[in-house]
C-alpha cells in the first residue's frame, strides 16, 4: 500500500469515527436540551484540548480564569473612570497590581508581594 493510500484509508477512518461521534452527541443533544444549550456556548475556535472527559475539564479551568481576568480587568477600567483617571490604590500601587483576579464580592486585592490590601481603593483627584 502506498503512503497516499495509507493516509487516505486512516483520514478515512478518523472521518468516520467523528462523524458517529458527532451523531451520538447530536442524540444526546435532542435528548437533553441543557446539553445542546451547552454546546451552542461553546467557542471551540479557542479550544486547544481535545474532547475528551480531562481536555473539557482543562478548557472549563483556562475559561474561569479567562473570565475571572476580564472581569477583573472590566472592573478595574470602571473604577478608574469613576475616580476621574486616578490609577494609584490607596495602597500606593497601580490599579493594574489590583487587575488580576475579581473576588466573588467584587473585591480587587492587591496582587504585590507582601501587600495586604483587600480591594482597589482610587480617589479621585480634582481636575482630571
């Protein structure tokens, strides 16, 4: 059998083997509304594991704290509007230092080693 003919039957036969896949999860899907919602949700262009049972645990852990930076980010650029441009906590360390992680209260804590502050605190300063 030549290489072309090799490749061929294997790409073949992955093919096929999604192809069921595909059709076992669109049963399942039909089946269970909450899991065809759940696909529909799913951005698969950013995924970079397989779907397997571990690489849909490893894209739901890079997704959490995908969100959990954005918020985060979201939340810091909201604050800094608020205090007319302010950038500098309380704490005398950037609003960035803060932007790493939202709290589930919406906290912004302090991210500089040693530091203990809790939540972004910004005053804004006249005439910005």
């Amino acid at each position: 059998m030549t290489d072309a003919t090799t490749h061929t039957t294997q790409a073949a036969g992955n093919a096929l083997r999604q192809a069921q896949a595909l059709a076992r999860l669109m049963a399942l899907a039909e089946e269970h509304g909450e899991l065809a919602q759940a696909l529909a949700n799913i951005d698969t262009q950013d995924m970079e594991q397989r779907l397997t049972l571990d690489g849909l645990r490893a894209e739901y852990v890079a997704a959490h704290r995908d969100a959990s930076y954005y918020s985060a980010s979201a939340e810091t650029s909201r604050r800094i509007e608020e205090a007319n441009g302010q950038r500098v906590c309380a704490c005398a360390h950037t609003a960035t230092r803060h932007a790493k992680e939202l709290t589930d209260d919406m906290r912004l804590p302090c991210a500089a080693e040693g530091c203990r502050c809790a939540d972004l605190r910004l005053a804004a300063t006249a005439g910005r």
